[in-house]
C-alpha cells in the first residue's frame, strides 16, 4: 500500500494540456499525425480534444494545410498572467534569500525612460552604503547599466540606450561596444561602482520568452566579496536565480546568445 497524498487530477485535462504542451514544443505547425504520434492517442480521441481546444481558442487549425499551432487565447491568458502576477512581487523572495545566503545587499532594477531604475533592496546585515536607493536611476558604468546596455530591448531603454552612445567620444564608444559584447557572451557584467570606493557589484539579466530584458538582480558588497568568474559559487545562485524568475516569464533558454 503506498502512502501518495498526492491529489488525483483530471485526466481528460491532462490530456488537453499535453497537447498544448507538444504544439509549443515544436517551432511549427503539426499535422494531425504528427500530434497522433506524439500522444499515442487513437484517431477519435484525439480529434475530439483537438475540436474543443479550437473551439477555445487555445490551439488553431489552418484550413489550408489543416495543420495545429498554438492558438489567440493563450496570448491573452499569458498578458493577463504577467499583469498579474508584477515582476517586483516575483523577485522580492529571490532578492531575500540571495541576500540571507551571500551576506551581500541585492538589489532589482527595472527598466525606465531614464534607464535602470532601483526599485528593491534587500540590504546586507553589515549595512553597507551601496550610494544608491530605491528610485535612483543607475549610470550606465556600473554593472546594471552595463547589463541593461547589453540586453536593451524595449523603446524606453532604447532610448536611454541610444542617449548613452551619443554622448561617448569614439574611442569610448568602440571600447565599450567590445565589453558589452563579451558581458552578452558571458550573461553577467562585474565593475567596481564608481558611486562608493571599495565597493563592487555583479549584475545578471532577467528576460521574458522573447528574452527581452524585463530587469536585471545586482549584488552588491566590498570589492573582495564580489565574484568576478561565473564558476564562483556565488556567481551560481544569482545566475541561477535568474534562469528561475525568467523561466517564470516564458524564457526557455536563459543562457547568454
């Protein structure tokens, strides 16, 4: 006798929601064999569900080639989803126990006409003096402007972006589009902030399914404290916290391009 407090779900849902599952697995449309294939289902079964699940919106048949894609009423639920569930309510636990396991403050920044905008601080139980606070708007030399150069998507960041550029000398121009190239590469920017002296920071990228930028986890602490290589086991729980909270927002692959 097994001890499985698991509760028992709906098998015919279960069932729709594996198809959903395989169409958005595949870049493609699918035929209905295809589908057939991958679910082991008999004919009829399988035409029964894939006729409620257009009915709903929720997949499409193309008439002409009568092949399966994912349908309208999924974007809307996934819009609707994101408003609401707000990004600074996802983040904040993350933030906590990055800052609980590290010992250093950690902070969300999000993006804003006026670039990286400091919207939460988990601070460091020494309480150190990061010479920022919720709703400064970061430069883009330290590490979060450096990731938000990197990984600028929007129109407001664009913008901001573009502000930046046009304000650099050449040289300095083409020396930073060579370090932002290698922080896209690598997923993380590491500086020394030019806000507070011996204080350093390492900033990794939040992105959605269309791994837009949609904010960046910075951490921040003493220069001797601040990881400078992805393989340093703090590097790794920030990073990894990162894939987690993207993976929230649809981001399948989180790692760098």
């Amino acid at each position: 006798m097994t001890n499985d407090n698991k509760p028992a779900g709906i098998q015919s849902l279960q069932i729709g929601l594996n198809i959903l599952e395989i169409l958005a697995n595949h870049k493609e449309p699918l035929k209905f064999t295809d589908i057939q294939n991958s679910t082991s289902m008999t004919k009829s079964n399988l035409y029964k569900y894939l006729t409620t699940l257009v009915q709903f919106g929720l997949i499409h048949r193309n008439p002409d080639s009568n092949a399966y894609s994912l349908g309208y009423k999924l974007i809307q639920l996934g819009n609707a989803a994101l408003e609401q569930s707000p990004i600074l309510e996802m983040v904040i636990p993350y933030l906590k126990n990055i800052n609980e396991k590290t010992n250093l403050t950690a902070l969300l920044a999000l993006p804003s006409k006026n670039g990286p905008l400091v919207s939460y601080i988990s601070s460091a139980y020494y309480g150190i003096n990061i010479g920022a606070q919720i709703g400064t708007h970061l430069p883009h030399h330290t590490s979060t402007g450096s990731i938000f150069l990197a990984f600028s998507s929007n129109s407001e960041i664009l913008e901001w972006r573009q502000e930046v550029m046009s304000s650099l000398p050449s040289t300095n121009k083409i020396y930073l589009e060579k370090e932002l190239e290698i922080i896209r590469m690598l997923g993380f920017a590491t500086k020394i902030e030019p806000l507070v002296q011996h204080v350093s920071s390492f900033s990794v990228p939040l992105l959605n399914y269309n791994r837009d930028l949609i904010g960046a986890i910075t951490i921040v602490g003493y220069t001797e404290m601040i990881p400078k290589t992805k393989d340093h086991p703090t590097s790794e729980y920030v990073i990894e916290a990162a894939k987690r909270i993207s993976e929230l927002y649809g981001c399948k692959q989180w790692s760098p391009v």
